[in-house]
C-alpha cells in the first residue's frame, strides 16, 4: 500500500505546531477528506472505498510524518443535508468522552464530535479569523455564528460582538469558546434568532458595526417556517447588512454552494452596493496550504467606502 501525495508533509505539519495550530487538514481526495484537532482525526468519505484508502493511508502518514494518532472518527458526506449523521468512532476508546480541544494560533475552540454532522470548527475560515486578529474591527455582527469562532478571534483583539444564530445550543458552545480563552462575555451578545429577522430589528434601533460575517447555509428553514436559500436570497441578506454597517466597514460574504464562487459572490456584492449608493473594493484571504484549490468554502471581503 502507498500513500497518495495528497497528504500534508512533515514541513507542513511542524508550520501549524510552530504557530500554535493543531486544527487542519490532512488530506483531500476526490472522495473525502481527513482532518486533525489535536491528536483526534476526523475522516470524511463520500463511499466506503474513499473512506478505506484514507483509513489506511492515515497509518502510513502518521509513521512517516511522525504524529502520534488519538482517537479515529469517520463521517459519512451524503448528498442530501437531511441524511446527515454524527461522526462515529473507528478506533480509540469508546469509554471517553466525545470531545476534545483544538487551537488556532493558540486560540481554543471547543470540538464535539458527538454533537451532529458538524464538531464545532470550520477549518476552510483559518484565515479569515486571522484577517480579523490582524485588523480588529471595534464592534463585529457575526451572522450565522455556530460556534461564534469569528467572534472568539475579534473579541481576543478587543472587539465587542453581537453573535446571531437559531441555535441556542450553537451559541451556548459560544460561550465556551469564549471561556475557554478566558474572554468575558459583558460586552458581547448571543441571539438565538434568524439573522433574515435580527437585521431589520437592528436597523430600527440604528445599530452600526465596522465589521459584519455572513456566512450562511447553503439551505435553512426557520422556526417560523421561512425558508433560506443562499443562491436566490444572499443579495436580499447582503442589502439588510448594508443597514447596519459604518461607513468603511469590512464584510466577509462566505458560502459552501459550489454555484456560487468566489467571482459570483463579487458580482452579487458590487451589484448591491451600487443598489445602497455604496462603493467597496475586494479582497481574498491567501490560499490555505492545507486545501486544494477550490476546496473549502468561497469567500471573499469587501471594504466599504
Ligand atoms: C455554515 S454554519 C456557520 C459557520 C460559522 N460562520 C463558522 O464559521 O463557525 C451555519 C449556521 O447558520 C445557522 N442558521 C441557519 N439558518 C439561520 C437563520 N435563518 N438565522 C440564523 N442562523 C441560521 C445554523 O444554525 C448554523 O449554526
């Protein structure tokens, strides 16, 4: 058995040790890929084929890059969202409890890898959340916030957040995240809400941030029956956030739609911004060296002027 040459090499591994990264990628193949947060791995396969191949390249991997493995999860990628399951586990002890902890240029992040389909951390957003630790807005709107990652790296950089998501339970997971760094809560907020509902709401009270994500699912459907769609309904979400932002403030439009590209979500942005009477220029985060091109999320971030 050889190993594909998709892997991370030894380099590569010890640059994310030496920053303080123990939450990347280690391999995508065209039928899934294997991630590590901390010594757990989380394989990801489309078919049974892909997901042996990268079981057992793993091991080849691990010899020669001389990483310890921890525990083995898998999760089955179906390409329906309600078929998704929760990672299961292949190897490690079934006694210990499912989580663990994952750094980001030594920021922390809780993982759960029994918590659904998703375990708490994007990794295609490394470096967004490093573009706001190196240029920290003052208040920051994090819309669709999960795990409120975004806000976990503004708030280390003295940003105040306002957090918006329909999960209570995401946004608890929030706060943990936030503990973990031992960031205090006071000057942030957490709204279990839809975002489609809270920005108008925002607006009214005339509420401005200089930074804003919007980094929404593909499809959504909330408590009071509204359905989200990211191809047809991200320029009606990009207009409501428009209200809510400063002058010169950053925006980070990201999504997982393979229809819509880093190029499209430019043309929607510009198309927008002249429609509010705003300019803004353009600009994309380096590429991560742990994803293949066009692997990961679309992102882009426009400065307003
Ligand atoms: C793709 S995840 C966001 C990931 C997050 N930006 C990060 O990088 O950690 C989508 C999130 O949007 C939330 N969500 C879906 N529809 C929503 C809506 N209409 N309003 C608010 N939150 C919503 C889900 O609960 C989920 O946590």
């Amino acid at each position: 058995m050889k190993m594909g040459s998709e892997w991370i090499d030894a380099g590569l591994l010890r640059h994310f040790e030496a920053e303080g990264t123990n939450a990347h990628r280690l391999c995508t193949i065209g039928g899934g890929w294997v991630e590590r947060f901390g010594r757990d791995i989380l394989i990801s396969f489309k078919k049974t084929a892909a997901r042996e191949r990268l079981f057992q390249e793993l091991y080849l991997w691990s010899a020669t890059a001389g990483f310890r493995l921890g525990r083995i999860f898998t999760r089955f990628l179906p390409k329906k969202n309600e078929e998704r399951e929760t990672a299961r586990l292949l190897s490690g002890n079934a006694e210990e409890n499912l989580q663990t902890i994952a750094t980001e240029r030594h920021l922390k992040f809780g993982i759960d890898f029994g918590a659904g389909y998703a375990v708490g951390l994007f990794l295609d957003q490394r470096e967004n959340r490093n573009y706001i630790r190196q240029a920290p807005p003052k208040r920051l709107l994090n819309c669709f916030a999960y795990t409120c990652s975004f806000a976990v790296a503004a708030a280390s950089v003295g940003a105040k957040t306002v957090n918006v998501d329909l999960s209570k339970k995401s946004l608890a997971r929030g706060r943990e995240n936030f503990a973990l760094n031992s960031l205090p809560t006071n000057d942030h907020s957490f709204i279990a809400d839809d975002v489609l509902s809270v920005l108008p709401r925002l607006t009214r009270h005339g509420e401005k941030f200089d930074m804003i994500i919007l980094d929404p699912p593909t499809f959504s459907r909330s408590p009071r029956g509204k359905a989200f769609q990211v191809e047809n309904d991200f320029e009606e979400l990009l207009l409501s956030a428009l209200e809510v932002s400063e002058r010169s403030a950053r925006i980070l439009l990201s999504t997982n739609c393979t229809s819509l590209r880093e190029r499209a979500l430019e043309v929607m942005a510009r198309y927008c911004l002249k429609v509010s009477r705003r300019a803004g220029t353009f600009h994309r985060q380096p590429p991560l060296p742990d994803f293949p091109p066009g692997a990961g999320a679309s992102t882009v971030w426009t400065t307003l002027r």
